[in-house]
C-alpha cells in the first residue's frame, strides 16, 4: 500500500508545545492554525519564520504585500499593515517599515559601496541595491500586545542597547552580499542620526542631530545621569557591536 508522506505536504509548519497549538502551510498555498482537534483556516498568504511563538507573515492585498505578526496561539498581534516588518530582535523588538521594499540598482550608491563597504572577502562580496524609498519604526511585543516605540519615521534605526535607538534621518540604505560570511548585510550611508531612549516612559528622552559617533557620546554623556537620578536604577550605556542590531 503506497501511502504519501505527510511531510510532502507541508510548506511551513511552526508548532509549539507550550500553548499545544500550531500554524502551517501547505504546499498549496492555504494556512491553517490547529490547536487540539479544531482547524482553522487564516486570511494569510505566506508565513515566513517563527521565533518566541510569534510568526511573521504577509498577506497580499490589492497586489501588494502587507506584513503583520500572529501569535502561534491565534491571536493577531500585528495585523498586516506595514510594508515590512524584520525579522525578531532579542526575543520583543520588529524593525517596521512603510513605502517601496525594494532593492535597485543605483550608480551613486554602487560607488559608495565599492569604495567603503566592499571587504573585497575571498568569496566577493556583491553590491545588491539601495532601497527604493519609505520610513523604519520600532515596535515591542509583550505577550500578544504590541507596543509602538518608534513610529515610521526615520531612514533606518540601529538597536543599540535596551530601547537606546540611533536614528538615521535622511540617509540611504544599501543590501550588500558578504561572501565570506554568505549573509546579507544593511548599511546606511549619509544623512544625520539621533539617538532616542524609546521607554514607554511619559518623557522621552532624545539627542539632537549630528554624526553617529556623537550623538552615541552626547546621549552618554548628558543623559545617563538624569537616568540614574530619575528612575533609580544604575544605567550603563555599553557601545558593544555585538549587541547592535
């Protein structure tokens, strides 16, 4: 008797043991939450990743591809209106972005490349283009709740530590292929940046405008103390590369 591998079936399928609930595709295109032995079809179009029991995803609508967030439980915890949304930063935060996600060709930003970013790495690196145009956010999940920190606003955000953003505002950003490391990488070039310390706290608090090494120093400088003496904890600003994102 010739049975038909069940795996076959499926495009994606993220389960969690936890709530005992999943979220799959199959191979036709249809998503489907399960949980015990009830079914339910979802108005999805493609899921792409799940970290934290959170599951990225995009819907096409009117021909255009909208990104939201579902929980692995069924609860919706973006809905798709962002042209957008990263991959998952340290278990809560998503990079959202509004406007064209697409990467083309263009010479001034090429020349950029080859000039300051390309490692010229055994395996070559590759210049794949600058993004069209539109605005990133910060948004961070608790839970099934999202918080909006940073609405779309900026030419691109860099994590620094805890919710310590630098932002960019009016600079490009260009995708770029490290061969050596065969990754994808973002890199910014021109504008001016400021850092925001993006708490859910009534005053938020922010630099003005200048180079990024700068505002890094004049957010440490100035506002770490006012942290300390305002909030009572022991605030340490660690410029560690490894933790940006």
């Amino acid at each position: 008797m010739n049975m038909e591998n069940p795996i076959d079936l499926y495009d994606n399928f993220f389960f969690s043991k936890k709530f005992e609930c999943g979220i799959f595709q199959l191979k036709n295109g249809k998503v489907f939450h399960v949980k015990k032995d009830a079914i339910e079809e979802l108005d999805i179009t493609e899921i792409i990743d799940s970290e934290n029991d959170q599951v990225r995803y995009f819907k096409c609508i009117e021909g255009e591809k909208k990104w939201g967030i579902i929980h692995i439980s069924g609860h919706e915890i973006i809905p798709p209106i962002y042209d957008y949304i990263s991959p998952l930063i340290e278990d809560r935060f998503y990079k959202i972005f509004n406007g064209d996600y697409s990467w083309k060709f263009d010479e001034h930003s090429f020349q950029y490349f080859a000039e300051h970013i390309d490692t010229h790495s055994w395996n070559g690196d590759r210049y794949i283009g600058e993004l069209s145009t539109g605005q990133w956010g910060l948004v961070e999940i608790s839970g099934v709740n999202c918080t909006v920190l940073i609405a779309p606003e900026f030419q691109w955000l860099i994590l620094i530590d805890r919710k310590i953003v630098c932002c960019n505002v009016g600079g490009s950003l260009i995708k770029w292929y490290d061969g050596d490391d065969k990754e994808e990488y973002l890199q910014t070039f021109g504008g001016l940046w400021k850092v925001i310390e993006a708490s859910k706290w009534h005053r938020r608090t922010e630099t003005g405008l200048g180079e990024f090494s700068e505002v890094l120093e004049q957010f440490k400088s100035e506002y770490s103390k006012q942290f300390t003496e305002e909030y009572t904890y022991t605030y340490q600003f660690i410029f560690d590369p490894q933790k940006i994102h």
